[in-house]
C-alpha cells in the first residue's frame, strides 16, 4: 500500500504559456505609460511643459494653465453645462454667420501667455485682417486675447469668477460673459480703459448689448428660461440695426485694404 502511494505521480507544474511578443512589448508600454509626464491639478507648469504633458494624454478631454498653475475641472454634466453652453454657442454662431470678420470657437484653446493656455467654452474674435488682436498659429491654437470669452460656471465659487477671471483681465479679453447655473445669473463684464472689469447692466428686459460686437444682444431672462426662439428673435433685431449694418461694412472695408 506504501509503495502503491509512493509511486502516485504527484502533477506536475505547468507555467502558462505566454505570447513571447506580447511578454516583451507589455512591459515596454507600461513603463512608457507610467514614466510619461503627466497633468495634475494644482501642477506649476510652463506652457510649453504644460502642453507636451497635455498632448501626451489624449484621454484627456480638458485642462487649464492659469498664471502656471493647472487645473482640471470635474466631468461635465448635462444640465448644469452641456445644455447652457449649447444655447451660448448656438447664439454666438448665428451672429458670425451674419459678420464678415468675425470668428468663433469652442473649447478651443489660447495661448495667452507663457504661463497661461485657457479652453474657454466659447470665445469670439475679430480676425487679425479686420484688427483682430489674437491669430491662429502653426499648432492651429489660438494666440493672443479674443474680443469675447464665454464660461460656463455652475456658481461664484467657480475659479471661472477668480483666478480665469483675473488672467483674462490682466491679458486684454475685452468682454467676458459667465453663466452661474446655480445662481440662474449672467454676468456680462467689459474690460474699461483703466484694466478693470465692469458689469454691463441689462435693461429692463433683461436684454444686454456688446460694447464690441454691434448687434450682439443677448436676453438674459430668455436664455436663463431656456426660451431660445425669444433669445434668437432678440439676436435677430440686433442683427437688423443700423449699428450692426455699420458695423458690417467697416470690416468688409478692412478687409479689403489688408
């Protein structure tokens, strides 16, 4: 019986038979991966640092350097963004759409200082050929201010209405308009003479007008109420006035002398 125990072949380790090709690139990537110089929030960065970090993570869908340090706001939800900046960017298109000269982007990113790359949620600009202060570049961002930055911000705790508030005073952004969802408020400022933002008080319609882009009217109490039809029908009496007409053909006639 002892020996019949003893001659009982105990099994035999068999190690997993591995992909030789995979075994030696896995190891490889994942090294690359966690070697590779990544954004964190809070990091005090160089734009140029800050961009080739940026670049390196594609699954990355936003990031901010502001005055050398990033930030990375929260995922983006529905009704508190996506739906507001929608409406803000339908708004603005339709005024480009009717302005020679001017332009449009969203979440576009500018570079407006070595410290400082922004991705406003919206931003208008005049082109550099009708006195524009901000082109495009090789990389295709943007460089320099735009005339106007749109941010959607979900209160006044926002760092929209702090830090990204004070670099785009102190880089020349001439207006700036944040939507605070849960205060149900827009605040349109106007950079003045002296450097300083100022709010531009809407009527008693609630209807606010650019002091840069002629035409560019927008009703408060409309876009707060989803109303985008009454939003758009204000749109449309700014884009017939005579302010705007002038307006239009002073840039036409830049255009051409360029």
């Amino acid at each position: 019986m002892s020996q019949s125990r003893a001659s009982v072949r105990q099994p035999v380790f068999m190690p997993p038979v591995f992909d030789m090709e995979n075994l030696v690139a896995n190891p490889k990537s994942t090294d690359a991966k966690e070697s590779r110089p990544v954004l964190e929030h809070g990091d005090r960065l160089t734009l140029a640092e800050f961009e080739k970090r940026y670049e390196a993570m594609p699954e990355l869908k936003k990031a901010e350097l502001i005055e050398g340090v990033v930030y990375m706001p929260s995922p983006v939800r529905h009704k508190r963004h996506g739906r507001p900046n929608g409406d803000f960017v339908g708004w603005i298109s339709f005024y480009v759409a009717l302005t020679p000269g001017s332009d449009y982007s969203v979440n576009g990113s500018i570079r407006l200082s070595n410290k400082s790359g922004l991705q406003p949620d919206a931003m208008l600009r005049l082109l550099p050929e009708v006195g524009g202060r901000s082109q495009g570049d090789a990389d295709d961002y943007i460089v320099g201010p735009p005339e106007l930055v749109v941010e959607i911000a979900a209160s006044t705790a926002s760092y929209d209405l702090h830090d990204k508030k004070e670099t785009y005073r102190k880089r020349g952004v001439l207006e700036y308009v944040i939507w605070r969802v849960e205060d149900r408020k827009i605040d349109w400022l106007y950079l003045t003479e002296d450097g300083q933002y100022e709010n531009i008080i809407p009527n008693e319609e609630g209807i606010i007008e650019s002091k840069v882009f002629p035409g560019l009217r927008l009703n408060t109490l409309a876009m707060l109420a989803g109303k985008q039809a009454d939003v758009f029908l204000e749109l449309q009496n700014g884009l017939n006035s005579s302010e705007h007409k002038a307006f239009v053909e002073r840039l036409i006639a830049a255009s051409y002398s360029k």
